[in-house]
C-alpha cells in the first residue's frame, strides 16, 4: 500500500469508527427465567423486534432467556443496579423485594377469569401497584398474562388429603408458602432454573406453574401426574431500572413505550393459546397422565384453600383483597 492509500485508509477508518461511536445503540438487556418458546419469551423477542425498528436501531435489545444471565433472585438485584435494563419477573418475584401487595396475585381462586384478571392489570388496581415499585428504582412499563397454574407430582393429586407430607416447590412468596402449607404439603422455595433437577432427583416431590413452563422446562419427564386445578394464577410485571428510563431521550421513551404497548396486547394473545399447545403437548409426550379434577373435588379444593384468602389479609391488605373480589361479583361469577 502506498502513502497515498495508506492515508485514505485511516482517514476512512476514523470517519467509520466515529460515525459508529456517533450512533453507538442504546442498549437494552433483557433478562429473563423461561424458555424463548412460552409467551413471555415470544413477548420479549416481540419487543426486540418493535423497539429496534420503532427507532430505527438508535434502540438495540439483547435479549437473555432461560435465566442464563441471572437467576430468579439475582435479576431484581441487577435491575436495580443498572446492570440489566429490562426484566418481565413473575408478579410473585416483587413480595421479598418488600413490595408485599403483588402477592394478591399469588391468592388461590382470587380471578374466577381472565377477564377479571384483565379487569385488575389493565386497571387502576394494577397501574398503583406497579407505582409502588418507584422507590425502589424500579418503573413498572405493562402486565404480561401467562396463565392459571397445574399442580404435578409423581403421584395423583386429586384430593387436598394427596398432599401431605409432600415437598412442594413455589417460588418466594407467602402466599404461596400458605397455600402450601394449608393443603398439608411442604413448602420449599427453589429459583425457577433449579426446579427440573430438583424434581429429577427427588430434592422436592412435586411442583405448580401453568403448562407452558412446565413443558418448556421438560418438567413433565420428571413428574408422572399432572391435574389440571387453575388454582392460582401466574403473570409478570414488564420493568426497567427508573434512571435508565428517565434518562433516556423523550422520543426514544415514547417509541420504547409504542413497543412495549404493542407487545403486551401479543403477549396477553398468546398466553392461553401457548398455555393449551403446550399442554397437549406433554398429553401427547405419553410421560405424564392429565388429570381434571371433578365438581366435588373443585370444591375439596376451594374449601381447603380460601381461608388463605382471608390469612394473607394483614400481609397484603384488606381492601385490596377486597377491591378484587368486588370486581369478581360484578362480573358474575
Ligand atoms: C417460577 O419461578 O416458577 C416462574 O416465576 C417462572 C416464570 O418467570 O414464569
């Protein structure tokens, strides 16, 4: 290469790498626990897809699945430190953050449907509940639906009495500790990506999530009875680090904000459709036998489990509770 060339290269090069340091993406990472293949991870790569077109790649979402940047406990963590921008965490996730009123979500039988469901989220029952995550750096952007959880074990859970003595995996949450706790079984709190080993070699007997997390995590291989009970509901909170957020450019926000709005409306879409394929596809695995509970036994169940409804009223507050149920009996049912 001669003088000349050689010149003209790095000229060219520094116009490039300035050009590219003028237009460094803004980049999101978003992390989360399940597969890529249930409807919060089809959600989030929705997102990805919006943002980053939305801003004509000024916006760059990296996209983390199956909890393999941070584990259930972690991720709240690394939020909140700016190490992550984005997390869809089950509502759940919020109660050991000391936000104790989104384990309303985790009550047995408190959403008789998803339009009550629905009636909460997209209400003004959710939108001050995910105010409430602002002191702690964290802004709540949208609700994600999954959908109503089975119970599994490697025996049949037809009845209240089935479960005694039984060590049952929940995540962190009271809630879930005394719903447990008043079917007779043995809570034990497990992060979401150490449930299939646990199960596998015997660590806890048995477990709770809707079907396409169960599936996604081959949980059906190593749990022979699955009943299908809707005893409790599973959804998550969209978030991002406060700071981050404000401090990015308002056009961005607003075309951030088009994406996630977007992709919540696909999200809550998908939820039940995901839910149905994938509980299909563990009845077709020939792995797992799907039990559906009779009409006595619905009722086995409600009375052993509501009572926590009435427990939990001091942890999570009465007139919450309250406000809930008062959105079930409008809606008849
Ligand atoms: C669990 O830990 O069981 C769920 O919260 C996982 C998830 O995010 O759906």
């Amino acid at each position: 290469m001669n003088l000349k060339n050689l010149l003209f290269s790095a000229l060219a090069a520094s116009l490039v790498g300035g050009a590219a340091c003028a237009q460094a993406p803004i980049v999101i990472k978003f992390s989360h626990v399940v597969a890529s293949d249930t409807p919060k991870g089809k959600a989030a790569e929705r997102f990805k897809e919006l943002a980053e077109k939305n801003t004509n790649g000024r916006v760059k979402v990296e996209l983390y699945p199956n909890s393999t940047l941070y584990k259930d406990k972690e991720e709240l963590e690394a939020l909140q430190l700016g190490a992550v921008q984005m997390l869809a965490p089950s509502l759940a996730k919020f109660g050991p953050l000391g936000v104790k009123e989104f384990e309303v979500f985790d009550l047995p039988f408190i959403f008789p449907s998803k339009e009550v469901l629905y009636q909460v989220t997209e209400g003004p029952v959710g939108k001050s509940l995910l105010q409430k995550l602002e002191p702690k750096g964290i802004i709540g952007l949208a609700y994600w639906d999954n959908g109503f959880k089975v119970m599994s074990a490697n025996k049949p859970l037809h009845k209240p009495a089935d479960f005694r003595g039984m060590k049952m995996r929940i995540q962190s949450s009271k809630v879930l500790d005394a719903q447990m706790r008043a079917l007779g079984a043995n809570p034990q709190v497990l992060a979401f990506s150490e449930v299939y080993q646990a199960l596998q070699t015997g660590v806890v007997d048995g477990t709770e999530n809707p079907p396409s997390n169960m599936y996604t995590q081959k949980m059906h291989e190593v749990q022979k009875h699955v009943t299908v009970s809707n005893h409790g509901y599973l959804g998550y909170a969209v978030i991002v680090n406060k700071k981050f957020w404000d401090n990015l450019p308002a056009d961005i926000r607003k075309q951030l904000e088009a994406a996630m709005k977007t992709s919540t409306s696909y999200a809550n879409a998908i939820a039940d459709q995901e839910n149905s394929r994938a509980m299909d596809a563990i009845r077709k695995s020939g792995k797992t036998t799907i039990y559906q509970l009779t009409a006595p036994e619905q009722a086995e169940w409600r009375k052993a489990l509501l009572p926590v409804q009435t427990d939990m009223e001091g942890r999570i507050g009465k007139d919450l509770i309250a406000s809930i149920r008062k959105l079930s009996s409008a809606s008849g049912k």
